[in-house]
C-alpha cells in the first residue's frame, strides 16, 4: 500500500515538472519570436508604404534606393529575414511596373525646358535684329537713288511764257545718277556683314546663357529632389531606431535620452523636409520664368541628373583651339576687329572722288528737241576737317577692338581653367565620397545594426552612424550636381549645344 502511495507521488511530481518546463519553454519562445520578427514587420511595413505612395522614387531614371529602404534590408539581413520582405515577386513585379509608368510621366525633360527658353522674347528680340540687319549688307552694295527732274525754260520773259516761239525756250526733263568708287561700296558691304555675323554672334552668346542658367537651376532641383527623398526615406529608419529605442528603455538597459535624441532628429529632418519644399517652389518659379512654362506644369513633376559621371580626359590646347572657333564671344570679338580695319580702308577711300552722271531732253514742240547730258566729280579739298579725322577715329577703334579681343580671350582661357579644374575636382571628391567614404559608413552603419539586434551595443552609436552615413550620401548628391553644373558651365565656354 505504501509503495502504491510514494509510485502514485512520484508520477505526480513528474508531470507537474514536466507541466512547468513546457510552460516556460512557451513563454520564451513567444518572447524570441517577438524579438526576431520586430525589426522584419516593421521595415515590411515601411516598404509597404513606398509601394503604395512611389513619389519617393518617381524622379529617378534607375530606382533609387535611399538610405532608409537600404538598410531596412540591412537590419533585416542581419536577423535572416530578406526574404519576408521580398518574398511576394508579383506584388514586387507590380511594384516594378507602377514606378515605369510613374517615371515616364514625371519626369521634367531638361531638353523640353530648354527648347521652351530658347524661345523666350530677348532671345526671339535678337534674333530678328540680326536677320534685319543683314539686309544691310545688299543696301549697302548698290547705288543710290537716282534722281528724277521736270522743269520749264522760258526764254521769252515772264510777258510771253508760250512755249515754241523762241528757241531757247522749252519743257525739260532730265535724270541724274550718283556713282561713289566703286571700292567704296565693296568695303562698305563687307563691313555690314562683319556687324551681322557679329549681331548673331551675340545672340548666340544669349542663346548659351539662357541654357547654362537653365540646366544650373534644373540640376539644383534635382539635387533638391534627391536631398527630399533622402531625407523622406530615412524617416523610416528613424521610426526603427526608435522603436528599438524604446524597448531598450523599457527594459532599462537605455536612459530617456536615447528616445528623446531620435525624437529630436526626426524633428529637424521634419524642419529640413519643410525648408526643402520653399526652395523647390522658389526653383520652381525661377524655371517658370526662364522657359515661359507655367509653375502648374512643374506640379507632381520632378528633375533628375542625366548623363553619367566619367572620368575627364582633355588637352587645353585643344580645348582652346575649340573655344577659338566655336566660342561666340571669342567669334563677335573677331569680328569687330575686322570690322574695324574695315573702317580704316573705307576712311582712306574718302580721297577717292565720287562721280555723278546726268542726262535731260528738251520738249520745245515744233521745233528740235534739246538733249543736254554730263558727268561731275567730288573732289575732296578739306582733309583737316573730314578724311584725316575719320581715319584717325578708325584707328583707334581698331585698337580699341583688339584690345578687347585680348581681353575677351583671356577670360575665356581663365573660365577653361576654372571648369576644367572644377570638373576634375568634383569628379575625384564624388570619386572618393561614393567608393570609398561611403561604403565605409555603410559598413560601420551594418556593423552597428547587427550588434543592435544582437543586443551587444545600444541606440546612440547606430544612431551616430546613421547621422553620419546620411550627411555623406547628401555629399555625394551635391558633388554630383556641382559636376554636371561645372559640365553645363565648360559647354557654355566652348561654344557647344546652342
């Protein structure tokens, strides 16, 4: 009976231990589950909610994967869950397909902007200036207008007009014709087409500068647009840090302040989010009123960079021989100097006589009619006073033009240096920042991430590395827009794309 007693005990025993384990084997397993899924549930949320809203990535030519969604994944690789994020391929094929649609139709064309500037009044102003005056160069080639006369001679007296009763007196018509040198007219012809290839010279000066401020003021947009993504992704990630945040603080292992140092760094993104938007819209007008658009054109549209950044390999001297023949300053400038040895020849031509030539016939009714005819010569007497002083303002004009040719040429030397030095060194900081600066901040920023998860480091250095990968990733947006500015500002020097 006892034996019964103390076998019955025993077996109670058992299952009240085994009851207990299995108990406390449910409970932290519930408790690891919560923590390994956490960070997979709420970065699938903040993907989730890229898809639905893809503004975030619509100004873009590849898919831009911002900091916040990049690390996401990160976080997410380091606890083995990419997979939960990335596992529906038809909604990610859906995903694919809406932001094809969504670049095609917002993205603002640069080259649409710019057929849109080129057609601005100034420019339309000086275009016309020049094609009106270019029909100087045939006005000053021909001869000028002859002369026409009708008049009466009345030998008679004023007592007896009739006409027919004496000789001398009749009806007379005459015409007269004036002849300058004929180099005078050659040399003047040649100067009015040396001011016309100067004019449209000029207006294609005006044509380059409107499209250099054009792209300047697009690749800061589109600088600015990639500065408000940036900024709008990693506020997701921020949410995370938060969250674990959080938790450290609830379970003691963080103070107050780690929660309260991301509250106030989601707060001034939000700050700088709130400035962006005033810069875009004052971008926004600048651009409206350079390509004549109107600012509802620019709503829900966006800019990007176009082209890719390549390594610069030049020759200055060719680069020079370039700007000497394509440069529209340099090209005006040449042309005033030819221009003025122009005037200097026409100058001399003034000691040169102009001719005159005239015919007139005599109606004297009844009687034979009277045919007069001559010719008179301009012969130039007063040289102190009208051909050495014209000759003299003519020379110094021309040196005048020289001059400025010089002056024109070495600022167009110095605005070489300056672009190609400026694209070389953005090219090298843009270089540096995106192969190597960056990937090391990525991979103290992983580093981090991973020791979160594990519970080996806290919120503070993730988040110091977080602040600092996103201030390098803005570097390298900036170094990228200042190389295509620095670009547009080397093609505008030598005289391409107008």
């Amino acid at each position: 009976m006892f034996f019964k007693i103390s076998y019955c005990r025993k077996i109670y025993n058992l299952i009240y231990f085994s009851s207990f384990i299995f108990l406390c084997f449910l409970v932290s397993s519930f408790f690891m589950y919560q923590t390994l899924t956490y960070p997979a549930q709420a970065a699938e949320i903040g993907h989730k909610s890229i898809v639905r809203k893809p503004k975030a990535i619509q100004n873009t030519a590849k898919p831009v994967h911002g900091i916040s969604s990049k690390y996401e994944m990160s976080l997410s690789k380091s606890a083995n869950i990419v997979g939960n994020i990335f596992a529906n391929p038809i909604r990610h094929a859906k995903f694919a397909r809406s932001h094809a649609e969504y670049k095609a139709n917002d993205i603002i064309s640069l080259n649409y902007l710019i057929a849109h500037a080129l057609k601005n009044p100034e420019i339309k102003s000086s275009i016309y200036k020049y094609l009106g005056y270019k029909e100087n160069i045939s006005i000053a080639k021909s001869l000028p207008e002859p002369t026409i006369g009708f008049g009466i001679t009345d030998a008679n007296g004023l007592n007896n007009p009739e006409i027919g009763i004496n000789s001398m007196s009749y009806w007379k018509f005459s015409a007269s014709q004036t002849v300058p040198f004929p180099t005078k007219l050659l040399i003047n012809g040649r100067i009015k087409k040396s001011i016309y290839k100067s004019l449209k010279d000029k207006t294609i000066t005006l044509k380059l500068f409107t499209i250099l401020n054009v792209k300047d003021v697009y690749y800061n947009l589109a600088l600015l647009e990639k500065d408000i993504n940036t900024f709008k992704e990693n506020l997701s990630l921020l949410s995370i840090l938060l969250k674990y945040a959080d938790g450290d603080y609830a379970s003691g292992r963080l103070s107050a302040r780690g929660p309260i140092r991301i509250i106030l760094e989601t707060d001034q993104i939000k700050t700088r989010l709130t400035l962006f938007k005033k810069q875009k819209n004052r971008l926004i007008y600048i651009l409206s009123r350079l390509t004549g658009l109107s600012a509802v054109y620019f709503k829900n549209k966006k800019a990007e960079f176009d082209g890719k950044i390549t390594h610069f390999v030049y020759r200055f001297n060719k680069l020079i021989k370039t700007a000497d023949k394509f440069n529209p300053a340099l090209k005006a400038a040449k042309q005033n100097i030819k221009t003025s040895r122009l005037d200097i020849d026409l100058s001399n031509q003034g000691y040169e006589p102009n001719f005159s030539a005239f015919v007139g016939y005599g109606d004297r009714y009844s009687l034979q009619p009277v045919i007069s005819g001559g010719i008179s010569v301009s012969i130039p007497l007063y040289f102190n006073e009208t051909q050495i002083p014209k000759i003299e303002k003519a020379k110094k004009y021309s040196i005048n033009a020289a001059y400025k040719y010089d002056w024109v040429r070495l600022k167009t030397i110095q605005n070489l240096k300056t672009a190609v030095s400026n694209i070389k060194n953005d090219y090298k900081a843009y270089s540096i920042n995106k192969n190597i600066t960056e990937p090391e901040a990525e991979l103290l920023f992983n580093s981090y991430a991973k020791s979160l998860m594990s519970g080996k480091v806290q919120t503070f250095p993730l988040l110091d590395s977080f602040i600092k990968l996103l201030l390098i990733k803005l570097k390298t947006y900036e170094y990228k827009a200042e190389y295509f500015k620095d670009s547009a500002f080397l093609d505008a020097v030598l005289g391409k794309n107008y």
